[in-house]
C-alpha cells in the first residue's frame, strides 16, 4: 500500500490587545484585534476569557462581525478572509475592593483557537491604581483661570478706568 500525505502549514495568528488602566469600582475596557495575514481563510475562530475573580462582571460587550455568548465569555467569527480584520471588545466593571492602595496589575487568561490555523491571545491586562492618574491641569482648566478670566478682568478694569475719568 502507499500512503499519501499532504501537509498544510499556516502562519500563527495572534489576537493582540494593549493594557488598560482603571480604579477600583470603575470600568475597564480592553479591545482585541486579530488580522488573518495568510492565503487562507481562518474557520472556526474564537476568543474566550478565563474566569473573573469575585467582584469583577462583563458590563457589556461588542464585535461588530461575530457573535459573543455571554455563557461561556466567548466571541465566535464565521469564516476570516485573508486581510480582513476582526475585533473583540470587553468592558469589565472592576471590583471595588481590587486594590488598597498601591497599584496592582491584574491578569486574566485568554483562550483563542480555530479549525483551521494555530491561533493565541495576549491576556487581558488590567493596571488598577486609585485614584486613577489624570494629566496636569493648564491654567485654562482651573476656575478663575486662563481666557474667560482675563476678559472679565479685563471689562472689569476697563469699567474701572472709565468710573475714575468722569470723576
């Protein structure tokens, strides 16, 4: 007897994601892409998020090409053309007794796989700090600061001088 084999290789795909940054009680939401870079395409595709610890809940999701089973914390695609793009987007509410005081960062496994071709997921990476950093303030941001002062300022000094010439 022969025996014929036909072996089918196919690029690694990687569902990608960057880290995000929230407080204790607040939201986070992290966004996954992945890009069928090969000459074929990716059947059976999906991504699925590990358990959460106590206090932590999915407070919505979205895909704007598959379907997300709220169940089992999984989003599924039909077929993935090559160069075609998908996305995965989770908003976690954060529990509020995450951290005390210094910042933590939490990580949460991500399972991807396909019929078709070895897929893999970055973990979902959550930095919590509280409170959460905000950028410095201009002195346009603070009360009594910056353009809309300085033309009261101005009217007020203007009426000022005007008061003490028809004296």
């Amino acid at each position: 007897g022969e025996l014929d084999l036909t072996l089918r290789t196919t690029e690694p795909l990687t569902f990608e994601s960057q880290p995000v940054t929230s407080e204790p009680g607040g939201r986070a939401t992290a966004t996954f892409s992945l890009e069928n870079t090969g000459d074929k395409p990716v059947e059976g595709l999906k991504i699925t998020l590990g358990s959460l610890p106590d206090g932590w809940n999915i407070a919505r999701s979205s895909t704007e090409t598959g379907t997300y089973h709220e169940a089992n914390r999984t989003f599924t695609w039909g077929p993935v053309e090559p160069g075609e793009t998908v996305t995965a987007e989770l908003m976690l509410f954060v529990a509020i007794e995450a951290i005390d005081d210094d910042p933590e960062t939490f990580r949460f496994p991500m399972f991807a796989g396909s019929n078709t071709h070895p897929v893999s997921a970055d973990d979902l990476e959550i930095t919590i700090q509280y409170p959460t950093e905000r950028p410095e303030r201009s002195q346009t941001d603070i009360p009594g600061f910056g353009a809309p002062a300085a033309v009261a300022a101005l009217a007020l000094l203007a009426g000022a001088l005007l008061a003490r010439r028809r004296d």
